[in-house]
C-alpha cells in the first residue's frame, strides 16, 4: 500500500509539471496536457524527451514523424506535421553542405508531411486540395524508393477515388498499394488495401471475392498485433455480418471495435463504430413487431455519439454519413420534419464533397420522405438522383474495371515469378523480331507517306481554286490506293467455295466501317481436321487491316508452317508473334486483336476452343450456352509474352449451331433511345433464329442490324459467323 502511495504522488507530481510546460518543451503552442486522452500523454512524455536529447536534425524528424503517427488528438498532430514540414523544409533549402543521404532522408519527411496534409483536407472535404497534396507527395517518395510512403499515399489516394464512384482508378491505386507491401513484406500495411479492396468487391456485390480479402486482412492484422487495424477490421466484418442478417454478431464485432479504438484513441475510428452500432440497431428496429421505441432510442444514441466526435474531428463525409442515418431514424419513427432536415443536411454535404455514395443515400431517404408528403415533384427528382449516382457505383463498367484490375494483379504476380525464364526466351525470338520489323516499318512507313501527302494536299486546297482538280485526283488515287489493299485483304480470306468444302451450312455477316477492315476470319485444313479462326484487332480502316494483315501472316506460319494445331497454342505463339511484331516489350501500348480459335473433328463429333478476350456460342434444343475464352486479349498486355492460354474440348450434338462475333455488332449504337445493342439482345436474337435454314438467317441477321442503326453511323467493323455442325 506504501508503494502504492509514492506512486500515485509520483505520477500526480509528473502530471503537474507537463502540464505547466509551455512551447520550449512541446515544441509546439496551445497543448492542453491535461486534456490529452491518456495514450497521447504516454506518447508525448515518451518521445518529448527523446527529442530533446536527440543531437541529429534525421533524428528528430524521425521523432516528429512517429508524434505525427500515434497522436490522436486532432487539434494537436498537425501541429507537429506542421513542424515536420518546416524543419525538412528548411533542411532541403540549405542541402549545398549535407550529404545525398540526408537530402533523400529530408525528402522522405517532407514527403510524409505533405501526405498527412492531403489526409487533413481529406477530412475537411476539400478533396482537389487533398490530391494535390498526395500527388506531390508521390512524386518525391518515388524520386527516394519510399515505397511504404508510396503505399500509404496510394492507399488514401484509392479511398478518394472509391469515394468518387471512380472504382477502377481506386482499385489500381489498391493492388499497386498491396503489391509494394508485399515487395516489403509490410505486413501491416499489406492489411490495409487488402480492407479496402475487399470493401470494393463487397459494394460491387461479389460477397465472395469480399470475404477472401478480409480474411487475408484479419489473418494478418492478428499476426502482427495491430490493434488500430484490428479495429479498423472488426468494422468491416461487422458490417458484412449485419448485411447477412446476423445482428447480434454484427453488434458484438462492432462493440469489440469501439474498446479497441478508445484504446488507441481514435476518434474518427471511433465514430465510425458508433454509427455501425447505431445503424444495426436501426435495422434491427425495422425487424421487432414490438418494443421498437427503446430501439430507436438506443440506436439515437449511438449516433448522436458519432455526430459529436465527426464534428470534433472536422470529419465531413462522416457528417454526410451520420446525418443520413439519423435521418432515417427519424423517418422510421414518423417524424418526417426531422427526417427532411437531417436528409438535407446529408444531401448538401453529399453535393460538396462531389460523393456519388454520400449523394446517392441523402436522396433515397429524401425520396421517402417525399413520397411520404405526397411531393411527387421533389420525389422524381431524388429517384432520378438516386438512380443516377446509384448507377455510377454499380455499373456494368464499374464492374468491369474491377475485375480488369484483379486480373492485372493476379497476371502481374505470376509475372514476377516468370521474369528469369522469361530473359531466356529473348535470345530465341530475337531472329523473328528483326523480321517482323522490316514488315512493320515497311507497310508503317507506306502509310506515313500516305497520310502526310493527304495532309499537304488539303493544306495546298486552302492556297489556289487550281489545285483542287489536284487535290481530287490524288484523293481518287489514295481511294484507288486503299481499293486496291481492299481486293488484296478480301483475296486472303477464305472464299464461299473454300468454306463450303468443311461446312456444309454456314453464313458470314462481314460489314467493315470503312473499306478495309480490322475484322477478319482465317481458314486452314490439317490433317483431316478444320481449324476457323475469327478475330477483331485493335482499330479499324487503315490501321486495323495492317494488324489484320500482321495476324494472317502470323497464323499461316503457325499453323500451316510449324504444324502446331491446338487452339491454346496457337494463341500462344501468336501473341509471341503480336508482341514482337509491335515491340511491346519496350513500349507501353496495347495493340493486339481479341481471337477465337477453333479445332473441328467431325469424325468424333467433338470441337475444340480457345479464346482471346472472345467467346463461342452454342445453340441446340432451343437452348443458347456461351463458351468463355481467356480474359487476355492477344498483345494486350503491354509486352508480356508468355501468358498461357488454355482451351476447351466440347462434344457437339447433331443439329448444333455455332456462333462466333466481334464486338462491332453488340457496339452499335442505335434504337429509339441511340443505345447500344448489346450481347444479350444479340443472344436473344440468335437463339430465336437457329431454328430457321442458314440462307434465312443470315437475312434475318442482316435485317436486325440495319433496323438497330437506321441512320446513326457505323461505328466499328462488324464480323459475326454461324456454323450449323
């Protein structure tokens, strides 16, 4: 009991004299010691005398940045954020008598105080402000190699992004954030775009690929200890629980969530629980046939809570958040004045912060209360918000980019582990490179010569009435010229007669956009077997026939030269071919062509098919299935040579029809509304038609899609085929 004594007059004698320290002490003005929560008076009677012992400027700038980190308080870290970034500042300013070490050291502060002011305006809703901040800051953490700094600022960056309804923009600055974590082996900060991806996959509605991420996060937020992201982890699995239905999992996850962040002392961490309780309690309101009062009650509380620490903090998408939830509290209860009041509030803040999420949940509670006044007027104008910023979220694009940036993740990962045998392949596809060139630079140099000369002789139009007889004659050359590349495209492919010999029924719907074509269909016979390729390249007229060129030759010496027949392998070596052709390997273009392959034994009645970013479609007992291809398209992938493409086998029924199309038909824009077609109208339409003999549905083909485009313009090659086996 003695020792007890001394320590408590120990400790009260300590705090007495901190908190009559002023600025010499704390560096910085105005800190109310007193008021500090007890884990921010531990960091700063640790680190304070730390500094103040420190006799390298590197040193206390590291001090700095840790006071910077742990601090909670609000109103104190970026005080000492703002002595950071003078101290580095002033260094770097005077950098003529410092070694290059301590400039990078002095950048790498400098970078992280400006990427904590960019955090501060985040907050406070002035996200272009924030940007800039966070763009500067990039820019010197990859002039020094701070890859954990590049991380966080790609990491904040992402949230911005995904706040924006930009989800693609926000998932490739995640996956670059998690891939440089893993280059670090930064468990910790591994775990944080881990949560935000899997946040991504859980807004987009693939629960699955939702749950796989968290639990990545949660394993490894365990291992390591690290209670904020602990914290910031049970958030999330809460969520997810009360969207499943569980709310007394949901509340126990969220309650573990709220000890943690006062342990830490988190506020805005903090606030974000106690709206998560109070919006189960909310939900779990809506559900009781009974007691529903003191729930509401309970879930005001919790949000009033929440109100009160996102004021403190400054924090206005937790205010825009908060605000539409209360309002919905009220809107449950009936009290529709108060309901409007809060959904307003929501609603403004939602508009300023230029937040589709924030925007879309104001106006689908104002909808309510609007319906509920009988406003028809107001309450069309919030669905039609709601719908809009709805749809901005959760798109068929949206969706898209999300899955186009997990692949680039997954593809540049195995990537990394193929890299050494990759640089032996280099010697081997040298020779085929060197003569690819001369292809490419050839016919590329042709078509130079011919834009630049159409180009002066427009300019020579503007100078004298004479030269336009000029003019008109060399254009009929140009068109002559490209008529005549015309018969030579149309001379390469397979004609009528050559198809008729390996299909009995078939039809080809081929419609370039301009003369020559980016779309074509290549035919070859091996050994009793008929392999039928269909392709779309990269571009149309000029520049899409010249890859459309590149992809026939490449074929004919794939095939027909080095006898390789299986669809996977084909792929592969002509996506070697595409790359080297286009020297994708130093440059970052994305050239190539989407390709069906496909392998006919008609003896087993049985076909084989590979697919480059392409599908297959098979009709038969009035029943439409789609064979998927790889999601690579050939020569896509900005010089990666070795990607491996795989192939299936399927046994055909009899009376079986198979269709193969580019995207030129789906894409056209047309209707009443000028809307595209899209796959699934062209499914529809197939499905109707593979019933009638081929004659009749290739009109009925050719019919749909002049009907669909009326007068609106081609806007893409269009190739579609149908074979009946």
């Amino acid at each position: 009991m003695k020792n007890a004594v001394v320590l408590f007059f120990a400790l009260l004698i300590s705090f007495y004299s901190f908190s009559q320290k002023g600025k010499e002490y704390f560096l910085v003005d105005s800190v109310k010691y007193d008021s500090l929560a007890l884990n921010d008076r531990h960091t700063l009677d640790s680190l304070l005398p730390l500094y103040h012992k420190a006799t390298h400027d590197t040193a206390r700038l590291r001090i700095l940045e840790t006071l910077d980190e742990d601090l909670n308080t609000e109103s104190l870290w970026p005080k000492y954020n703002q002595l950071m970034y003078e101290e580095s500042k002033k260094h770097l300013q005077n950098s003529s008598s410092i070694s290059a070490k301590e400039i990078k050291a002095y950048k790498k502060y400098f970078a992280t105080s400006l990427q904590n002011f960019g955090y501060a305006q985040n907050l406070l809703g002035n996200i272009p402000k924030a940007l800039a901040y966070y763009d500067t800051c990039m820019k010197i953490e990859e002039e020094v190699g701070d890859k954990h700094g590049m991380s966080s600022t790609l990491n904040n960056t992402g949230i911005i992004f995904s706040s924006q309804g930009n989800i693609g923009k926000a998932l490739e600055n995640y996956f670059r954030a998690l891939k440089l974590d893993e280059e670090t082996n930064d468990k910790i900060g591994m775990a944080y775009p881990l949560d935000n991806i899997s946040s991504v996959y859980l807004q987009q509605g693939d629960t699955a690929k939702g749950i796989e991420y968290m639990e990545k996060s949660l394993k490894l937020r365990e291992e390591t200890g690290d209670k904020r992201g602990w914290a910031y982890s049970l958030s999330r699995v809460g969520s997810l629980y009360s969207k499943m239905g569980n709310k007394e999992k949901a509340l126990a996850d969220f309650k573990k969530s709220v000890s943690l962040w006062k342990e830490v002392g988190e506020k805005r961490g903090l606030a974000i629980a106690y709206q998560n309780i109070g919006s189960t309690y909310l939900s779990k309101a809506s559900s009781q046939n009974s007691g529903r009062d003191s729930i509401y009650t309970i879930a005001l509380e919790y949000f009033q809570k929440s109100l009160k620490l996102n004021e403190e903090i400054k924090d206005e998408f937790g205010l825009a958040q908060i605000f539409n939830s209360i309002g919905n509290c009220y809107f449950d209860q009936n009290n529709i004045s108060l309901a409007q009041q809060y959904g307003n509030q929501a609603l403004k803040i939602g508009k300023e912060l230029k937040s589709p999420n924030s925007i879309s949940n104001a106006a689908q509670l104002l909808l309510k209360v609007y319906r509920q006044q009988q406003n028809w007027k107001e309450a069309l104008e919030m669905h039609e918000l709601y719908i809009r910023m709805r749809d901005s979220l959760v798109n068929k694009e949206t969706q898209k980019a999300t899955f186009k940036q997990q692949a680039k993740y997954e593809y540049d990962k195995q990537q990394a582990v193929k890299d050494a045998e990759h640089q032996k392949e280099l010697a081997i596809a040298e020779e085929e490179k060197k003569r690819q060139k001369i292809i490419t630079y050839s016919i590329g140099l042709g078509l130079l010569m011919v834009i630049l000369f159409s180009i002066f002789i427009f300019n020579r139009l503007q100078i004298t009435r004479k030269q336009k007889l000029i003019i008109d004659q060399k254009n009929k050359s140009i068109t002559d010229s490209i008529n005549y590349a015309k018969r030579i495209q149309d001379s390469i492919l397979p004609s009528k007669t050559e198809l008729s010999k390996h299909f009995s029924d078939y039809f080809i719907f081929f419609r370039p956009r301009d003369i020559v074509s980016g779309d074509f269909y290549w035919l070859s016979d091996q050994d009793g077997k008929t392999i039928l390729a269909i392709a779309d390249c990269t571009g149309h007229g000029v520049p899409g026939a010249f890859m459309s060129m590149i992809g026939n030759t490449l074929l004919n010496e794939i095939v027909n030269e080095q006898k390789i027949f299986q669809p996977a392998e084909i792929l592969n070596h002509l996506n070697e071919g595409i790359v080297n052709a286009l020297h994708q390997e130093s440059r970052t273009q994305d050239d190539g062509m989407d390709i069906s392959i496909c392998l006919f034994d008609k003896a087993n009645h049985k076909i084989t098919f590979a697919g480059a970013n392409h599908a297959m479609y098979i009709t038969q007992q009035e029943k439409i299935q789609e064979i998927k291809g790889d999601i690579y398209s050939i020569g896509s992938m900005f010089g990666k040579k070795d990607v491996a493409f795989t192939q299936k086998e399927i046994f055909i029924q009899k009376d079986s029809t198979l269709f193969f199309f580019t995207d030129g038909f789906p894409d056209q824009v047309g209707g009443t509304k000028n809307r595209k077609f899209l796959t699934r109208h062209l499914e529809t339409l197939l499905l109707r038609i593979s019933t009638l003999d081929f004659k009749e549905q290739e009109q009925e083909i050719i019919k749909s899609f002049d009907l669909w485009k009326e007068s609106y313009a081609q806007l893409d090659d269009v190739l579609l085929a149908g074979i009946r086996i």
